[in-house]
C-alpha cells in the first residue's frame, strides 16, 4: 500500500466527482457544489485518525494486514463474508495475524478484489514524502502483481527520477533497465 500525505484537490479544495450521463449515455465526471463538499475535510480527518489507530495496531501485531483493511473500509466480517464467500469464522480467523499467515493465495486474492488493492499491499506499506507521488499503479496476473511509478524531486540530484516499466508488462519479464534521469 502507497501512503502519502497528500489529498487530491481541484481548484485547492477537496471536492466529490458527481457522474452523470451525457447524450451518448456515457458517465462523464462533473464538479459540482454539493450538500457534502463542507463535510469532505472532516472525512479525510475522520479517515487520518482510524488509519493511525489501524496501522498503530497492525505494527503492533494486534491485528492482520486484512483487519487494517477490514477496519479501513468500516466494513464487519458478515459484510466481507457476504461478498468474499467464506464462512465468517474463516475471515475472523483471517483478521488475527497467526490465522492470516495460514491464508490461503486464492483467499488474499478475493480479499484484494474486494478493498481493490494488490495482494501485495497485504504485506507492504510505501510511505511517500510530500514530494514524491506515486500514479498509474496497475495490476496484473490476478492482482499478484502491481506496478507503480514513483515520480519527484529527489533532494541533491535535482531531476525527476522514473523507473521505465515496458507497456506490455503482464507478458514482460522485469524490466532490468537503469531507471531513467
């Protein structure tokens, strides 16, 4: 998981992206006052707050990569078990670190299809500076695999840094290349 800092603004505010059809019957996005755009700052506080209490107990060993998500996404266990299809008693199992470690790939890959992560993030978080961002992540092979690329000015060398991942990357090996200056 990429943790930054940063929230994503539109004219210096945070704002909702309302969709509605256009013509043609396409979703486009639209920018418009609503009755929540006040409320939105206090969510992300809301939000900061029970990620630190998260994360705080996920480093402590209290709770399991998918607690934190559980957690995270104000969901129970009947809500993942009903959209996963394990019994209850197997997500409770999963949401303690001993029973996490004994889950199963095919299980970690239906828990990060429901929080719309990589399995990946289960087990690693990236804590970016303000300086730094992280865009286009993409997954691949079932979500075993998830690029990202980290752009931003990197203290002394004064240029943006990009590691080059090829286009066609769920058929391409690693890209061995020296990352690009």
């Amino acid at each position: 998981m990429i943790v930054t800092s940063k929230r994503e603004t539109y004219d210096g505010k945070l704002r909702s992206i309302n969709y509605a059809a256009d013509a043609a019957g396409t979703l486009v996005p639209r920018l418009e006052k609503t009755f929540a755009d006040d409320e939105i700052p206090q969510y992300f506080e809301q939000q900061e707050i029970i990620f630190g209490r998260l994360l705080k107990q996920l480093l402590a060993g209290e709770i399991s990569p998918l607690a934190f998500f559980v957690g995270l996404t104000r969901m129970t266990v009947k809500d993942v078990a009903a959209r996963m299809g394990p019994r209850a008693a197997t997500v409770r199992r999963h949401l303690t670190p001993d029973g996490f470690a004994k889950a199963r790939v095919r299980d970690l890959e239906g828990y990060a299809r429901l929080f719309d992560i990589a399995v990946g993030d289960f087990f690693h978080f990236v804590f970016l500076d303000p300086h730094v961002t992280a865009a286009d992540p993409q997954n691949h092979l079932g979500r075993l695999l998830q690029t990202v690329h980290i752009r931003g000015n990197f203290g002394n060398l004064g240029d943006t840094i990009q590691h080059r991942v090829p286009q066609d990357s769920q058929d391409s090996g690693p890209d061995d290349s020296e990352p690009t200056r």
